[in-house]
C-alpha cells in the first residue's frame, strides 16, 4: 500500500473515487460463466467502498458500452484489446486511488503501476481504505 497523510489516521475528509483493479478475462479461458464470476468479485467491493464514503469504478463498466459500440463481441477480441486498456487509462487519470483486489491480472498490475507512478495510493484491503468523516 502507498502510505498518504490521510493512511495515518484511516480517515479523510473527502470522497474517494476508486479504481477497483481485478482479474476481468485472466484466468478465465474466456468462459463467459468465469468472467462474469470475476466481475462480480470486482462488483462484490462497491458497496464497501460507499460504505467507507467512497464511490467505485470499475475499467469495464466504461470499457465494455465502448467496445460493444466499436463492434467487439466477444471477450478479448481484437475490438476488445483495442480499446480496454486504453479506456483504463484514462479512466485512472480520473481516479483518486486503486483498490487492487486478489489475482492474477496484467491489466490490473498496469493499473496499479501506472497509479503509483502518478502518487496515487493503492490499497490491497477495504480496511486499509481510509473513512471520510
């Protein structure tokens, strides 16, 4: 986790918007039933995060409307690498920190790379997100 003024006290006084970075396609196969299972695990750390004072975001719910209108249809195809990580990026310059969440995924490492080389923190726990009062 990058330490912030704010870690020390795990309180802030403003409301987060949060990357949530997860295995979207890694470690699915492309089966549609292991990718759906991976974006309910992303999805599952939402109201968590409001819970906390925060809002989340995740890369594919920008992505995927944009892919689709592209003319990807399926998982991973060309239209799919075409634009997910590119969307992820600016998405992220839009954040104010990444929530990595377990497993593997090369997409979600970019994220949290790119968010440490921007000074973002990144936490690897809910309970390490800090609280806004």
């Amino acid at each position: 986790m990058t330490t912030t003024a704010a870690d020390t006290t795990n309180t802030t006084d403003r409301t987060l918007l949060i990357l949530i970075a997860g295995p979207y396609l890694s470690g699915t196969d492309g089966d549609p039933q292991r990718i759906a299972a991976n974006m309910a695990r992303m999805e599952a750390t939402a109201l968590p995060l409001y819970e906390r004072g925060h809002l989340a975001m995740i890369g594919e719910w920008v992505a995927l409307p944009i892919i689709h209108a592209a003319g990807g249809r399926e998982h991973g195809d060309a239209v799919f690498h075409q634009y997910q990580y590119p969307v992820a990026q600016r998405l992220l310059s839009r954040c104010d920190a990444v929530l990595r969440i377990p497993g593997e995924s090369r997409g979600a490492d970019q994220d949290v790379a790119r968010a440490r080389a921007r000074g973002l923190p990144v936490y690897e726990r809910i309970e390490d997100v800090p609280v806004k009062v």
